[in-house]
C-alpha cells in the first residue's frame, strides 16, 4: 500500500492549486476594481469638472461683456440729447412751437395700374 499515498496526496494537493488558482482570479479582479476606482473614475470626474468650468468661465464672460454694454447704454440714456431721441422716436413727442407731420401711406390699390384679365375663351358647342 506504498503505492496509495502518493496517489492521495495527488489527489488532494489538485483542490489546492485550484483554490490558489481562484484566489489569484479574485485577488486580481479585486486589484482591477481598485484600480478603476482609483484612477479611471476620478479622472472621469476631473475631465467632467474641466468642462463644467470652461462652460462657466465662457458663460461669466459673455456676462460682463453683456454687463459693459449695459453700462454704456445706461450711461447714454442719462443724456438730454437721447431722451429727445428716444421721445421723437418712439412716442413722435415734439417741441414746442413745432409741428408734427404724419406720412400716410397711399393705397396701393390706387397706385397700381389696373389689368383685367382677359375673358374666358367660349366653349363651343357643336
């Protein structure tokens, strides 16, 4: 029966290199995952973050350039010569002593020269 013990330890020394074989499969899943939550999703999120800031920064920019037009114009309707502007404009205010005219349009059914159309050919009948 010599011959048996080597046999057994063969049979139980293949259990154990399968279970170092999926200890090894799971350690190294384990350090892929790590991995991935390591770099690969904070790099995500720092790229994500880099767009988020460059929209921002665009955004603030039209703004103030927004904000600098605004001033102006403010600035402008603050002067007595764009109130008068504005006054004849956009409410045909006058001075006084003045007086206003209003251009009416002439009808355009009277400006055009008429055209008849020509009649319509007689059916004959035969």
């Amino acid at each position: 029966m010599v011959d048996d013990e080597p046999m057994e330890a063969l049979v139980v020394d293949i259990p154990n290199r399968r279970r170092g074989a999926v200890v090894y499969i799971v350690l190294a899943s384990l350090l892929v995952v790590a991995l991935l939550f390591i770099f690969i999703f904070p790099t995500r999120s720092y790229l994500a973050q880099r767009h988020d800031l460059a929209q921002a920064e665009s955004r603030l920019e039209l703004l103030r350039s927004q904000r600098k037009q605004l001033d102006r114009e403010a600035k402008k309707l603050g002067t007595d010569a764009e109130i008068e502007r504005l006054a004849r404009e956009q409410y045909h205010l006058v001075k006084p002593g003045e007086q206003a005219y209003v251009v009416i349009p002439s009808d355009p059914a009277t400006t055009a020269p008429t055209t008849t159309a020509p009649p319509p050919p007689s059916a004959s009948r035969g």
